[in-house]
C-alpha cells in the first residue's frame, strides 16, 4: 500500500504535528507500506516532494514564532506524488491541503485527513488568550465549511478533539488515535525520598497556551522553593519572558530543548510532571513523561485534552491558579508512599497509548477509509442506485414521511401505549448525554416495540431497520414505507450500501433502530443472542449504542390501571455505550457487544 502525506512543514520536529508524521511514517514502513511525504522540506531522499513556501501577510509572522510555515500548492507535484497512490492523508487543513484533496478527487484516490491544528493555539498566539474565544469558535467553523466537509474520514488525536468537533457540528466519522509514545519511554527508574534536591519536569513549547508562568509562580509559593529544580524541557517565543520571570522569583531553572535520549534520562530523573497547558489537542509529551510512572500534576482546562490521562483528582488543579499548584507539589514531595503507589498504576495505564498499538489502529483506520470510498463507489452503479432509492427517500417522501410520523403515527402511539397500554419509560435522562447519532437496540417481544423505541427517542424520529417482507404486506408495508423504515440487506452488494447510507445517517446525528436478536418472540422474558450488524455499523461509525428493555409486568389487580390489561409496561433505557477506542476493529466490535448484552440483562 502507499500512502501519501500532505504536511505543510515537516522539517520542524519542535512542534507535534511534524513529530508525529515522523514517526509514523518510520513505523509504517517497518511494517512494509510506502509512506511517501509532500511538503516543504528539502530532502534528496526517495519519496519526498517538495513545495515552495507560502508567505501570508501578518499570519505568517505568527505561525512561524509557533515553528510552523505554509506550503505553496502545487498541482504537478501532487499529480507525481499521488502517482499509484492507495490513499492520501492530509495533516493541516490549509490551501496545499485543500489543493491535494481535489487532485486526488480527480485522480480517484481515497483522501483521509487529521485534526492536528487547535484554533485555540492560533488566538492565544496571536496574544488574545481568553479574548480569542469567539475567534476560535469562527474558526472551528470556517475550518468546517472550508476543509474538513470535504472528507469523511478525521484522525483526532484525543477524545477531547473529537468532542470539540461534535460540539461545532462537524459531520464527519471521527478515529480517536492517540499518536502514541514510543517504548523506550517505558522505563522503571527508582526515584527516591530525597528532599535536598527536587527536580519538577514540564515540557512543552514556550507559548502562551502553555502556561509554564503558572508553575514558576507555583514554585515560588512552595515550601521546599530552596530545594526545587525545574526543568522546562522545549523551546519557543516566551523563553526571554520566563526568564526573567525564574530571575525574578530566584529559582532554579534549567530552559533547554532536549533530544530524545537526554528527555528520556530527564524524566526518569524528575519526582513529578507539571502541565500547565491551558490549550492542548492531546499533550504527547505528557504521556511520554507519564510513561515511566513519573506522576503528573495537570491543568483542568476546558481547552485542554491532558487532564483525561489523570487517574486521581490528586494530579488536577485548577488552570491557572498557582497557589493550588503548589499545594499539589507540597502535597506530592511530603507523601513519598502516596507517590510511590501512583507511579505504578500510572505506568500499566499508559500501556494503552503504545505507539505499536496507535499504528495498528492508523493502518486500520487508512484501510477502513479505503474501504469506504470503494463502498460509495459501489452505490454509483445502476444496481447500486436502485438500491439506494429503497433506503434514501426522496424530498417528497421524507416531507411525507414527517408528516405522517408526527402529526398522527406519534399522538396515536402516545394515546395507545401511553394511555391504554400503561407504558412507562424510564431512563429517558440518559439521552441528554449523546451529543451526536446513536444506535438503540432493543429486545423483541411486541408487534409495536419499534413504536416503543420511537416514543423513547421523540422528539427525535429514528430510523427503523425492517425485514424486506415487511414492506410487501398491504397496507402495513406502506405504513412501514411512509414511516421511513429500511430494508434490512440481503445480498453483499445491499449490505455495502445500506452501512454506507447507515453511517451517514450516523454523522449527521440521527438515531438507528435495530432488533439484534431478529427474532419476535411476544413477551420474551431473556435476552436472546444478539446478530452482530448493529454493532459493526456502531463501530464503524464511531457512535454510542444505547439499549433498550421493553419489560411486561403483570398487574396485583385486574381494576389497577391500565384498565382491562392484564399487564403494564415498562420500557427502560439504558447509559449510552460506546465503542472501545484503544482495540482493533473486530475486537472492538466483539467488546461492544459483549458490553451492551450485559447491559439489557442488567436492565430490570
């Protein structure tokens, strides 16, 4: 397979963007791909090509101070790249970005793309800090419409990132990848008691964002300042201004960009990682540092995705404040044992961010958007059209379709099931917390259980997932028609389609129904075994499942309400369950399931 990556600046490996390309690449082709790179480096090496820089009036000025500079696009360079090319993987969504994309459109070649560049870096650069807010939240949108709608698949480096992107509504399949730490910084380094001389770690470009201010003001409250050596491991524009501010509080300090080896023996000499980050997409050098088991101390930030890799509220002040900092410090250098526990409950959990792993879930998530674009490729033959029209309904039939659904399928359900039927939902609450699509899956024991569900998700109308017979039965198979159902496949060519078509439904934030167990069985009391669909298309699209038991309850006395029932019921909905995203797809798929069939069993 060759793949091909777009990234404006390679050569600066100061910054995490460009270390990360690096490395994967270096790991992809151990594993025998053809990574090949364009960008703006020079280099004689085979699978490299170069384009010109790109000056931008005043952007330019800042982005360099960030490490960063803008390529010039090049459309024959691209065309050569791009030459037997499986897939093209974007890194940064500026014009050479967006150049690359519609050559490889033109040259039918599948295009993925990351979301390396947080707006936030780009506003607190530019000097506005917590002012640059409506700034940022422009530019997550402009980055929508400009460049991300264009491709289907994102590579996001935290679940902080991806949450942002559901937050701004981008309607994308989202692969949360960390970018993975390399195992030489798995170390087991024995850090003693000793108070005589206490070295505090933070790494990290000297921006703004990173807020090494709040830990050298943090450091001057402590009680053991005289013992305190810190390290700030990076380089950056605000090195003269920290500086000044160490000479001003007399610290000892020690500014300096490390090579990886002298980083490694850095860390492993260091009591406790501080990241005071105010702004961070992942924090790679955190996790590095983490690795070894050296305890972190991070910034709770709205902004920031490293407080996630924290196991205790011990290791979280509040961004900013350095007086709660440096009570964490105090509290971490008086209790060695507390410290000593942490270290190794650090170092197993860090084993999930293995750049092995990482580059494992990368080359599956390169041939999952491969995949993809073959499988909307099939939805644009004449059989593959055909098929489309059962499952995309046409403007006038999704008008018809609302209309019917809300103006007299849902108050005729509600009147039926709520007011004769004594139905009672509970757990309702737990659809607040899915920010995007979902999938419900529920057991099948009724005629009207898919009703069931929609009065569960209104005012949402879900997509319903019907047996293809159901739609030849008279009258009833129009109903299911105008209700907006869809065929469940039959052939290959069907299940490619109706997963395609599925998944963008997903995105886009709709709900899908399904009955794993497929077969009804009326007023089944077990949960059956459960076909694995659901959980694929849940997978693959990157969205909760969310189960739902529909549960009969039998009545003390025949005058007890509902009137002339000899039962109630109950229909309860279970905490959205989401898919795995440290395991490859098909364990990951085999753990879903295995979580939500112990889910309904624990629904009663």
């Amino acid at each position: 397979m060759i793949i091909v990556y777009v990234i404006d600046s390679y050569g600066e490996f100061s910054n995490g963007t460009t270390i990360t390309a690096k490395r994967s690449k270096e790991h992809l082709e151990k594993l025998g791909y053809t990574v090949r790179v364009v960008s703006t480096a020079e280099s004689t090496e085979e699978g490299f090509y170069q384009l010109k820089k790109r000056r931008i009036p005043l952007v330019s000025y800042f982005a360099e101070k960030q490490s960063m500079n803008f390529a010039k696009p090049d459309k024959k360079v691209f065309k050569e790249a791009f030459k037997g090319a499986s897939l093209v993987h974007v890194f940064l969504p500026y014009k050479s970005g967006r150049v690359a994309i519609k050559v490889a459109r033109q040259m039918k070649i599948p295009v993925s793309a990351a979301f390396h560049m947080q707006p936030e870096h780009i506003t607190y650069g530019m000097g506005l800090d917590r002012f640059g807010r409506p700034l940022a939240w422009f530019i997550y949108k402009w980055l929508k419409w400009r460049f991300y709608r264009k491709v289907a698949h994102i590579h996001c480096p935290s679940e902080f990132i991806r949450d942002q992107l559901i937050k701004h509504n981008y309607k994308n399949v989202f692969h949360v990848i960390s970018n993975g730490v390399e195992e030489r910084f798995f170390t087991t380094p024995d850090r003693n008691d000793k108070k005589d001389l206490i070295k505090i770690l933070t790494i990290g470009r000297y921006s703004k964002e990173k807020r090494q201010d709040t830990l050298l003001k943090a450091i001057n409250k402590s009680k053991y300042k005289d013992n305190i050596k810190v390290i700030l491991a990076g380089k950056g524009p605000r090195e003269r201004h920290l500086k000044k501010l160490a000479k001003k509080y007399r610290l000892n300090c020690q500014f300096s960009f490390f090579s990886q080896e002298e980083l490694i023996k850095k860390i492993e000499k260091s009591v406790l990682y501080i990241h005071p980050a105010e702004a961070e997409i992942e924090g790679i050098s955190a996790l590095e540092a983490i690795a070894s088991g050296l305890v972190p101390i991070v910034a709770k930030s709205k902004q920031s995705a490293t407080q996630k890799f924290t196991l205790t509220e011990e290791s979280l002040f509040k961004v900013r404040d350095y007086q709660e900092l440096a009570q964490k410090i105090d509290y971490f250098i008086d209790f060695y044992e507390r410290r000593k526990h942490l270290e190794a409950k650090y170092r197993n959990y860090l084993r999930n961010y293995q750049i092995e792993k990482s580059i494992s879930l990368l080359e599956e998530f390169f041939k999952e958007t491969i995949y993809d674009y073959k499988r909307r490729q099939a939805a644009h033959s004449k059989q593959g059209k055909r098929i489309k029209k059962s499952i995309v309904k046409t403007r006038k039939g999704r008008a018809a379709s609302f209309l019917f659904y809300y103006f007299f399928a849902m108050p005729v359900l509600m009147f039926y099931f709520i007011l004769i039927r004594g139905l009672r939902i509970k757990g309702k609450k737990n659809l607040k917390k899915i920010k995007n699509g979902a999938i419900f899956i529920s057991n099948h024991v009724h005629k009207l259980d898919s009703a069931m569900g929609g009065l569960a998700a209104f005012p949402k109308k879900p997509i319903f997932t019907s047996l293809p017979s159901n739609f030849q039965i008279p009258i009833v198979g129009s109903l299911v028609h105008i209700l907006g159902a869809s065929p469940i496949p039959a052939t290959p060519l069907e299940t490619k389609i109706f997963f395609t078509e599925l998944k963008d439904k997903l995105v886009k934030g709709r709900y899908v129904h399904f009955f794993p167990e497929g077969e009804l069985i009326t007023k089944s009391e077990e949960i059956r075994e459960f076909k694995r669909g659901a959980f694929m298309l849940a997978e693959e699209a990157k969205v909760p499942i969310v189960p739902l038991r529909i549960n009969f309850i039998e009545k003390e006395r025949r005058i007890h309400y509902p009137f002339f029932m000899k039962d109630k019921i109950e229909l309860l909905v279970g905490k959205p369950i989401y898919p795995n995203i440290f395991l490859p797809k098909r364990a990951a798929i085999d753990e879903l399931q295995t979580r939500a069939i112990a889910a309904m069993q624990q629904l009663q």
